[in-house]
C-alpha cells in the first residue's frame, strides 16, 4: 500500500488529457491482497490510500469496488442497510466522480462501479450513483481533437455513437430504469441518438469503437477504426473461441487487418493453420505500399510458424526484416531527428520479435543481429531481450512437427556483436 503512494504522478498529453492512472489500476490487485489480510482493520488505509490517489489523479473505482462487495455480501444487514464503513467508502467513490478529473477511462471504470453493486446497494443509494453519473455523461464533450465511433449490435438491430458518452449512457439505460422510470425516458426524449438507441434495444450481441485521432475523420476513417477494433476483438477471443473468431476474421474488409487478424486464428487452430497461411500468401502480392507488404508478411510469418512450415516461416521473417529496415531507413532519412519508436516500420519489426522470441529464440536473435543499421539493431535488441525475459526463452514447438528443427531450417546463421 505504501509503495501507492510512492509511484510517479501521472503525467498529462499536450492536450491536458490523461489517459490513464497506472496507480489506479495496480489498486485493483494490491487492494484486493491487503484486504484478505487485513479486514476488516485495513479499511481505514484502503480508505485514504483510495481518497489520495483520487486527489492526485484517478479514484480507483474497481478496485474499491471489490472491497465494498467484499463487506456488503458478508455484512448487509436484515433490513437491507448497508454496514456504515461500507457507505463511508461508497460516498467517496461518488464525491471523487462528482468532481471530475481529465482521465479518459474514468467514466467507463464509475460505469462499470455502478453495474457491479447494482444487486448490492440498496434502491435509495444506487439511484444516487446513478443520478451522478447521468448528469455529468449527460454534459460530456469528446475533445475537438478526437472523434469516437462504435457500433452497438443488438438483437434488435445496429446503433452507431459518434460519442462515448452516449454510449456508456446506453449501456446505463437498463440500470437507470430500474432505478428511475421517469429519468430513463427523459434521457430517450432528449437524446437523439439514445432515442434511436432506445427503438434497437434489447440484449447487446456485439460492439465495436475506435478513437480517431486528428482535427477531421472522413467515413473512410472511421471505418477503418472500427475494422482494427474487430481485428483486435478477433485477437481477444481467438484462444477461447477460435471458430468465431476466424468467422468474425472474414468480415474485416481491410487486406492487412485481415491478415493479421487470420493470423491470430491459426494460433489456435491448428488444422486449418495450413490453409490460412496459404490465404495470407495470397494477399501478398496485392500490397500497394511498403508499410501494407510488411504488415502481411509478419502476418504470414506467423502463420507459417502455426502451421508447421519452418522454411516458409524462415522466409517470410528474412523478408519481413530486409523490408522492414528499408523502410526505417527510409522514414528516418525523411524525417530527421524523429524518435525511433514513432516510427511505422519499428513498430512491425517489434512484434516479429515479440513472436520470434516466444516460437524460434535461435532464429529471430540472428535476425536481429544482421540487421544493418545499427540504431534499428540496438532499439530491437532491447525488445529481443526483454522478449526472451519475459518467454523465459523456451522453444515452442510448431504445430504439424514434432518441434525438430535441422541446422538448414532453424537458422543456422553467425550471430555478431553490435
């Protein structure tokens, strides 16, 4: 807990946004740890370290949500009161959202607060919270320089958001008629979009939403947000739910998002790994750009590698990595004096790495050690060793071999010293 307090301050973006508070969420783990061991005399502490960070920067909703559920579950009293150290805590969580803060997450986390007390609180109480958060959803502005878009699926049919507010506010619509009928259809009249929300209602099946940033977003913007939102749900689910994810894989119209999405698939379907990375070859040769071919290729890098093709997973990364220092290259004798991780091309090359480290240690630390251009080399060893750090740098076997791999095809290259 002490450690809490201790942590740098975070830091706000040249817009005076903050997008998130590390210290808020490690509170969820240490506050959560510190209560088994200290309930029901560490409340006082869980109390001010959570009033400290909420003045200093995000209140840890979540995480004090666990402890008030904690004491409310084992303590509730017959008459549905809540025990007074639980109200106590509970008032300061919506006397911190109340004041507001500049932290982007904070009303998704008071949100969700709210939904996970919701069976607990008693109706006076949760309408309160409910109340607060409505009101200030309510007069939410995105800042001019970002412009949201998602899309809410329902069993009812399909809404767009062009604010997140709205949205969260139609998330809370069910949790505000409980509490208050009246106020929930006043929301419906006086909203728009939540009016239209409202007539395609019913139990969300799926949602997508991106944050663009920049002073304008065209449509073909915004739809390429919500593609690289799917491709990044496709990655979410893939491990647990693979043939949904390799169905909801087809509906990324985007070439490159595809790929890669499909590539996150193979993973864990092993049997049709072989023909996904013969679908990601195919959409190779179709690259306009040079940023475009290099994403595909670490696409079927991976692929390959889940496939069971050691030469054709070989070839794909030496390919990937000649492109990928061109380009960096390229964009470094463009830009002068720009960072090395603003970089596009970087960006790829570091997740060969990452996927190098995890699948073919030997190889992908060859790689990195031919690659020319020392301050590339050096940025990208930094990534090689923490990857290989944090793999614990075991050999994964690939899928269709026994997990053997010859001098020939597991890359039997000199490793140099930069």
């Amino acid at each position: 807990m002490a450690l809490l307090r201790s942590m740098d301050l975070p830091v706000e973006l040249d817009n005076g946004v903050f997008p998130e508070d590390l210290r808020s969420d490690a509170a969820r783990t240490i506050f959560k740890n510190y209560w088994l061991q200290k309930k029901p005399l560490g409340l006082d502490e869980v109390r001010s370290t959570a009033a400290y960070l909420g003045q200093t920067g995000q209140y840890p909703y979540m995480a004090v949500g666990s402890i008030l559920t904690n004491i409310i579950s084992h303590q509730k009293k017959a008459n549905s009161e809540i025990p007074g150290s639980a109200s106590s805590i509970l008032f300061d969580a919506y006397a911190s959202y109340q004041r507001g803060s500049k932290f982007r997450s904070e009303d998704e986390e008071f949100v969700d607060f709210l939904e996970s007390l919701r069976t607990l609180l008693p109706p006076a109480l949760l309408k309160s919270g409910v109340e607060i958060a409505v009101e200030r959803l309510t007069l939410q502005k995105d800042p001019a320089e970002y412009h949201y878009i998602s899309r809410v699926q329902t069993q009812k049919g399909t809404v767009t958001f062009h604010s997140r507010a709205e949205e969260l506010l139609f998330e809370l619509l069910p949790l505000v008629r409980q509490v208050d009928a009246a106020l929930a259809d006043k929301l419906l009249e006086n909203n728009q979009a939540l009016k239209q929300a409202g007539a395609a209602g019913g139990t969300v099946v799926a949602s997508e939403g991106a944050m663009i940033v920049g002073s304008s977003a065209s449509p073909e913007k915004q739809e390429l947000a919500l593609q690289s939102s799917r491709a990044q749900e496709v990655r979410e689910i893939a491990s647990d739910h693979p043939e949904q994810a390799l169905a909801l894989s087809q509906t990324i119209s985007d070439p490159v998002l595809r790929a890669a999405a499909m590539a996150d698939v193979a993973q864990s379907r092993p049997t049709q790994a072989g023909e996904i990375r013969s679908a990601i070859a195919k959409i190779v040769p179709a690259m306009h750009t040079g940023e475009e071919r290099l994403r595909v290729l670490s696409a079927l890098a991976e692929a390959s590698w889940a496939a069971g093709d050691i030469a054709g997973f070989h070839d794909a990364l030496a390919k990937a990595f000649s492109l990928g220092e061109e380009l960096f290259e390229e964009d470094m004798d463009a830009h002068p004096g720009q960072a090395t991780y603003a970089v596009e091309s970087y960006g790829t090359l570091v997740e060969l790495v990452k996927t190098g480290a995890r699948v073919d240690p030997t190889t992908i630390t060859a790689m990195v050690n031919q690659v020319d251009n020392i301050q590339l080399e050096a940025f990208l060893l930094a990534q090689l060793a923490d990857a290989l750090y944090s793999s614990g740098a075991e050999l994964a076997k690939p899928s269709g071999t026994d997990g053997k791999q010859t001098a020939e095809n597991a890359g039997d290259h000199p490793v140099r010293t930069p």
